[in-house]
C-alpha cells in the first residue's frame, strides 16, 4: 500500500455513504494529497471507480482483501 495522507474508514457503512464521505474528507484535504478508503460494501468498487471518473480525482489503487475494500484516491 502506498504512502497516503489521511485515511477514511467507512466499514459498515452501505452505498452512498461511502461516497459521500470520501467527497466531504477529500474537500478539505490540498491537491495532490492521497486518501486511503476502507469499505465493506461490495457495491464500493464501482462506486469509487465512477466516483473517480465524475469528479477527475484519481483512482491510485482500488482492491478487495479479505473481505474488505481497500482505495486510493489522488485530489486532483
């Protein structure tokens, strides 16, 4: 996992929370900042995936382990 500058977890929480949270943290954070994500909903892969390709941010690194589903986000 690469470095990052804030992490958001958002386990237990169902679509569009998720979303809705990393929109909220990456606003406060400078551009070029990373966040990293952590969710447990399954529908999270393409959220994020369209989330990314909606806002321009980007999508560094988006995986599945054990269960969890773990992001990069870049604010662009």
């Amino acid at each position: 996992m690469a470095d990052y500058d804030q992490e958001l977890d958002a386990s237990g929480l169902n679509c569009p929370l998720p979303i809705l949270r990393a929109k909220k943290a990456l606003s406060a954070m400078q551009t070029g900042q990373v966040l990293h994500i952590i969710a447990t909903d399954p529908g999270a892969m393409k959220d994020f995936d369209a989330f990314a390709k909606q806002t321009g941010n980007e999508l560094l690194e988006s995986r599945e382990e054990g269960g969890k589903y773990l992001f990069l986000l870049k604010k662009t």
